[in-house]
C-alpha cells in the first residue's frame, strides 16, 4: 500500500515542474503540454485525497476538470492555428498581437 503523502509530493513535483515550463519555454504548444502537467497534477491530487478520506468527489471533480482541460485544448490549439495562420511564426517572443 502507497501512502497518500508520496502522491501528494509528486503531484508538487509534476506541478513545480509544469510552472517552471511555462515560466521558461517560450513555444505555445509546450506551454500548454505544461499547463496539461499543471492540471495533471491537480487530478492526482483529488483522486489521492478522495481515496484518503474515502470519499468519490475528488474523482468527480477529475472528470469535470478533464473535460474542461479538453475544451481548453481544442480552443488554444485553434488559436494557435490561426496566429500561425496570420503570423507566419508561433513564437510567443515575436507575436505581439496588441501592436497595430
């Protein structure tokens, strides 16, 4: 049987290290593989939580957070698309979309 407190420190360690890719990484795609990390851990943490105190709402709550990480998905990816589209580039450096 694993504790609960060596999910809860790498459910700290996936998101210190999602953090640190969006604060460091300057491609979108990669920014929001750690945003998904970010989240990921989130979800490790209810379901570990849940399963401590025996109850089903940290499950819920990972089901409603999925579908939610999946609708932010297809949306940033289309954004992503269509600055690509207009810009010719996706680095977040170079698109400055509040320039005229």
């Amino acid at each position: 049987m694993v504790p609960t407190s060596y999910y809860l420190v790498l459910a700290g360690i996936l998101f210190t290290i999602g953090v640190l890719g969006v604060l460091v990484k300057r491609n979108p795609i990669v920014i929001f593989m750690c945003i998904e990390l970010m989240l990921n851990a989130a979800n490790l943490t209810f379901v570990a939580l849940g399963k401590h105190f025996g109850q089903v709402n940290g499950q819920m709550y990972v089901i409603f957070a999925l579908a939610v990480a999946a609708a932010e998905v297809s949306v940033g990816l289309g954004i992503i698309v269509a600055i690509f589209r207009s810009k010719e580039t996706i680095n977040i450096d170079e698109v400055n979309l509040m320039k005229f």
